[in-house]
C-alpha cells in the first residue's frame, strides 16, 4: 500500500466551495477520483502518481506508461479494485 | 534465470548484475527498507539472481506490519462495542489483533469497510451523520498528506463524526534503531522512493554521517533495484559513505512542499510504538491538539489490559532482519495468509507474505 501508481487527468471538479480541485483518473480500465491539492500545476491530459486518492506528483507520459504495467504485473493494483462501495 | 524473459529490459538486468558481481570482493548485508521493494525483489527473484556475496535483508517497512496489537485491539473495540463504521485500508482489516481481527470483527456484525482512501471515509461521515466515522489511518510518510488531507476536508465540511485513529511511522528514525540494534549487522540501505518523492532526501544525510553507512533513496522496479544495490556496493567497496539518489526521476531533493505542509499542518511528530520492534524515539505523527476533534484517540476512551504477542511469532526478529520469514518454525505451516500468526504474513508488502507467495521462487534459496 506504499506504492503510488500512475494514471491521467481526464476531468477537473472543484469541490468544497471552490476549494479543493478533485479530479478523475484514468488507471488503465478503473477509474477513480483523487485530490489535487498536493500539485497545483496539474491539468487535464497530465500523468500523476496517485496514492490512497491523492495526486503526490507529476510524472511524464512514459515513466506513467512503464510503471503502471510494471504495477499491473507484479499484482499491486489490488488496491484500486478490492474495496467495497460506501 | 527463467525470470529474465519476463522484464522489460532484460539486457539492462542483465548487466547490471554483471556490473554487481564484477565489482563485489566480500559480503555485504545491505537492507531495503520498503515493503514494496521487498516485494518486487522477492516475485522477480532478484534475490536468487544477486552474487551470493550480496545478501540483501528486508527491513520493517510495511506499515501494516508494524501498527501495534494494541491499536488494533482499540479498533476491533470501537467497531464492535461503540457501534462506529470503522474504515481502513484492505490489508489492515485482516491483521490479526489480540482477540481477533477487523474482519472478524465484521463477521460479529461489526461495520466494519475497506476504503481506497481516507476521503472517500470523510463522504462516508457527511453521508451519515447519526454515526461515528473511524478511518484507521496506518502509514508511512507516503499516505501521511491524504491522511492529513481527510482532516482537514472534515474541518471544512464542519463535521463532528470523523476522526482518524493514527497510526503513523517514519522511515529515518527506523534506519537509526536497525543500525543502533547489536544484533543486525546492515552496512547499507536502500531508502524508500515514493517516502522521500513527499519527504525530500535531507533528513537522511544526519544518518549517513552519524554511522557511517551508504544510503541509496531507490525506486521500486528490478532495475531501480539492481542500480541502486550497485551504487550501496560500490560505495561499500570503495569504503565511502553517502547519500545518492536512484530515483531521481520522482525524487526532487525538496520533496513536494504542498504536501509536506499539509502534514505539518495536521501532524506532530511523536514516539511511536513498532509492532514487534518496540518504541522508537521520535518515530511517528501524532494528530495535533488543534485537530484533536478529528483524533479518535483524543476522542474515544479505552483501556485494555497488556496485550500479549503470539508466542510462536518471530516477527520482530523478521522485521529488524535478524531472522528471514522461513527461518521460522511457524512458517507455512502454522502461519500462511489465511490463518496468520503475525502481520508481516497477511500484508503483500509483509516479508513472510512475499516469500510465502513467492516460494517456488524461493526454494532454493
């Protein structure tokens, strides 16, 4: 659970009266939300390294590419799928 | 060497294994400190392929491994006796505490869920406010800003039904009591990337001057490992000490300041107790009085007589890396991920859950 994994920016929302900017991440196939307060320069079409729902930096397109199916191989993208619905 | 088809860059594995063997003239114990890394060298048999003379020992970095039995005593409690929806990450819920673990807990009819993050737990709070909301909050510095950011999301909606139980460690306080421990003998250590892609690399260099020792801030994947075990073994044999960075593609040396203030903002750094380690001086975060609102700790009484460890389980002496996971009598049999003794057998990142996994890998090891 200590490995950040990679994904892109597809939409921008601002939540909590306008100030926190949440965004949706495409992980492969799985989609999630996650906060961007961490990386102000973020935008839409950008590679972040996503950990338990927060963006910690931007990585280039490549490095994004590479590591996630790295992570895919060696089974750590469990976390994203095994969690139940709130 | 049947692994090396399945990298990407099998050439590069290749050499840099070469490029180890060439350069190495007697044995090194050289710790990684990430579970992750653990993990990685352990399914890529990375650690079969390494010159013999390399032994690589894993270190206490899976912070599901080290979070107390008693704070998992604390939860299982607030679950099952004060009726809270009790939330945290997948691997967490399975450790076993002294009387039993959150999933049996859940069995019992606690409410008890796996989340991805802590802020989908704060959409949990605001969707049910005649409940209590708990996110277990366990972690290294690397969770730390979205368990900080939950708090502070918490503060804005106003809520009074979130609190985080925190269970928090830090990565150089750990590095310094291995290396003031008699019984390990580690001369280098690989340092946790994504930490220090939040933490920044300073607070390493006091380490390396106080003993001495090489430390490598190295990424994950079998050729971020393999380089920095280079850099750790050729610093070894040159008789050098100092800090490098491997990943300096996701390490900046300032780390990512938005983050780090959010977690100074929330946090405050404490002693901490280890699971199967002890107290280590200055080793966590605790959630600071301004936010004691939001501290399940502040916020829910409870006491509870000793906790006792299983007397079978050696974890302690796997997570300090005196002990590999198959030196124990326990392992695979009394102990597999199903009826673990100890927690470094439930979580992917716990040494004995890898090398468990990864026997056929290992058996010759």
């Amino acid at each position: 659970m200590c490995l950040a994994i990679p994904g892109k920016i597809l939409s921008i929302e601002h939540q909590y009266n306008g100030l926190v900017r949440m965004a949706k991440i495409q992980f492969g196939s799985i989609f999630k939300e996650a906060s961007l307060e961490m990386v102000p320069a973020a935008s839409i079409g950008d590679y972040v390294l996503v950990h338990v729902g927060v963006a910690i930096s931007i990585v280039n397109e490549e490095e994004a590419e590479r590591t996630f199916k790295y992570l895919a191989e060696i089974g750590e993208l469990d976390e994203l799928i095994e969690h139940t619905q709130l | 060497m049947k692994y090396l088809s399945e990298y990407r860059d099998p050439e590069m594995v290749e050499q840099y294994l070469k490029e180890i063997s060439r350069i190495v003239t007697r044995p090194w114990n050289i710790m990684e400190v990430c579970g992750g890394q653990t993990h990685s060298l352990v399914k890529n048999g990375l650690i079969q392929m390494l010159p013999e003379s390399v032994r690589m020992i894993h270190g206490p970095g899976c912070p599901v491994c080290v979070t107390p039995l008693h704070l998992i005593d604390k939860a299982v409690h607030l679950a099952l006796e004060k009726g809270v929806i009790l939330c945290s990450y997948g691997d967490m819920i399975r450790v076993p505490g002294s009387g039993m673990s959150l999933l049996e807990a859940k069995a019992k009819g606690a409410d008890v869920r796996v989340l991805y993050s802590p802020l989908e737990a704060v959409k949990l709070a605001k969707a049910n406010p005649d409940k209590e909301v708990v996110f277990f909050a366990v972690g290294f510095e690397t969770t730390a800003p979205a368990n900080a950011l939950s708090v502070i999301h918490a503060q804005r909606e106003g809520l009074t039904n979130y609190s985080i139980l925190a269970s928090h460690v830090l990565v150089p306080p750990a590095i310094a009591a291995v290396l003031e421990d008699e019984d390990t003998q580690i001369q280098g250590f690989l340092a946790a990337g994504h930490v220090c892609t939040i933490m920044g690399i300073d607070e390493y260099y006091p380490l390396v001057e106080k003993y001495k020792t090489p430390v490598v801030v190295t990424g994950f994947e079998p050729v971020d490992l393999l380089q920095g075990i280079l850099m750790v073994v050729r610093q070894l044999e040159a008789g050098t000490y100092q800090l490098e960075n491997q990943y300096s593609r996701m390490v900046r040396p300032e780390g990512n300041p938005d983050a780090l203030a959010v977690i100074r903002q929330v946090f405050e750094v404490s002693d901490r107790e280890w699971r199967g380690v002890g107290v280590i001086p200055d080793s966590g975060y605790e959630v600071k009085e301004a936010f004691g609102l939001f501290d399940a700790n502040r916020k829910f009484e409870f006491s509870q007589e000793k906790a006792e460890e299983s007397k079978e389980c050696i974890a302690g002496q796997v997570l300090k890396g005196i002990k590999k996971p198959h030196e124990c009598p326990a392992f695979g049999k009394k102990c597999n991920p199903q009826h673990p003794l100890g927690a470094p057998m439930v979580s992917s990142e716990g040494a004995c859950a890898a090398y468990y996994h990864f026997s056929q890998v290992l058996e010759n090891v």
